[in-house]
C-alpha cells in the first residue's frame, strides 16, 4: 500500500488486526526484514511496516534528513490510517526513530519494542566512520554497504549455517537506493543521546538483544533496561544484531506476550 505523507509517497504493509504495532526496521534494511513478525504475529496484533523515507520503495526525498523527520513521516502515516496510538517496535536505527517519535509524540505511544539498539549518541570516532561509509557508498555504490554491513548485521552461528538468511538480507540491502543509505548515515550521525531522556518514558518497554550482538551490543541495552521505569529485557541467545529474523520464534514470542500484558 502506498500514501503520500510530507509529500513523499510511503509505502506500507498493514496486516492484521488489534492493537497497532508500527515496525520501524533497520539500516540498510527495508520493511523486508520484518517478514517474520508479520506472519509470526498475526492474531497479535495489527502489523504496520512502513519503508522509511529513502528506503524499499518509499520515495527518496532529498537530504539532509533527522530522525524526526523520520519520526514525523511516522506520524503522518499513522495520522493517515486514524490510529490515535499505536505501540512502537524499532530495530536498530528504527530504535533511534523510536526516541524520536517519544520526544515529539509521547501521547500517541502505547508501548515500545526496543530491539538490537541503543540510547547513546555516536562517539566522535563513530561519527567519523559514518561520514566515510557515507563517503564509500557514494563512490563504489550499494555494494559496498553490503560488504561492510552484512558481516556486522549476522550472528557467527547464521553466518557460518545460515547461507539462506546471508542471501535474503544481503538482498535486501541491494534493492536500497545510494542516496537513501547516505542520507540515513548522515542523520545517524546528528542524531543527539537519549540515555537522559529514557526515565521520561512511562508506557511499557520490552528491550530484546542478541548476546553477540557487536553493533549494539548487550551493555547498550542493559544500560536502557536500567534507566526505563516498566522493562522487561529479554537476550536472545546466539543471536547477533539481526535477533529477529535470525531468531523469530524466541523474539516474536517474548513480543506477543509483552503485548498480551500492556
Ligand atoms: C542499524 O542496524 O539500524 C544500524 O546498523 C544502526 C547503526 O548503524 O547505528
């Protein structure tokens, strides 16, 4: 499905039915990655994934883009389909997405589902690495996003016997647009720390990580468990940074049962 918000045209899945769920996915991910939730968590929920702005196939509108602008086609989005609240369930950048959305919005979130991300800003050494891979993707193109992501996304166990998974998310990256991967490294880069703001998040948050997770790893998400009034953390085991498609029933499970408690 297809909708112009903010004059870009967004498109969407929107499966199911019940408390709306709104999956933020990843970088340099699309709205692909959540195949496993929508059909693990159908009955659980109603399932929206939108491709972000410069991501699958949502319009790539021209930078510099900030996560709320993100936040702000999320809000449209919903605004759109009449939703007045809907839990959030970001993965990774989408987590990030996730705090913007709070900061701007926080009437309108239910819940949130923080999986594989952080709080902390970038350090200046982090920041650096963004602006070259930004740099590289431009140059050599998207190949070059797949090369340097895809060992960082997967776990050692899918790495090693998961060819599958390997080819369907090194796909994924592929059908991503250059100028989308680039703007969403440059907003990553701006965007500000949230570990301060986490005490003002009052709805109920499940936290879920991988425990080899290296992109954002578990003392990222233990640091946020500590500072968030209702959280349930939840570490999937052998799991990397990718823990729900690499481990969908463990983390679609601990999501349908956060939802049967909010
Ligand atoms: C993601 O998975 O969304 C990104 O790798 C997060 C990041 O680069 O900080």
């Amino acid at each position: 499905m297809r909708l112009n918000i903010n004059s870009i045209n967004v498109d969407y899945e929107d499966r199911s039915k019940g408390i709306p769920l709104l999956l933020i996915h990843g970088f340099p991910l699309h709205r692909g990655m959540w195949a496993p939730q929508i059909e693990g968590l159908a009955g659980a929920a109603r399932l929206l994934a939108p491709d972000l702005r410069g991501f699958g196939k949502s319009d790539t509108p021209a930078g510099p883009y900030g996560m709320e602008d993100f936040a702000r086609d999320l809000d449209g989005l919903l605004g759109s389909l009449k939703i007045d609240r809907a839990v959030l369930c970001g993965f990774s950048m989408g987590g990030y997405i996730a705090f913007a959305f709070h900061k701007l919005f926080a009437e309108k979130v239910a819940g949130m589902i923080l999986l594989d991300t952080r709080a902390e800003a970038d350090t200046e050494e982090g920041k650096k690495k963004r602006v070259e891979m930004a740099n590289s993707v431009r140059q050599r193109g998207i190949e070059f996003a797949v090369e340097a992501m895809l060992p960082k996304l997967l776990g050692q166990v899918s790495q090693r016997y998961n060819p599958q998974l390997l080819h369907q998310v090194a796909s994924m990256i592929r059908e991503n647009k250059q100028a989308g991967l680039i703007n969403a490294q440059h907003a990553m880069a701006a965007r500000p720390d949230s570990l301060a703001y986490l005490p003002e998040i009052q709805c109920p948050v499940l936290i879920a990580v991988g425990d080899q997770d290296v992109l954002t790893p578990v003392p990222s998400s233990e640091a946020m468990a500590s500072r968030i009034a209702k959280c349930e953390l939840k570490i999937v085991r052998g799991a990397g940074h990718l823990a729900s498609m690499e481990y969908p029933e463990q983390v679609n499970a601990a999501i349908r049962d956060y939802l049967k408690a909010i």
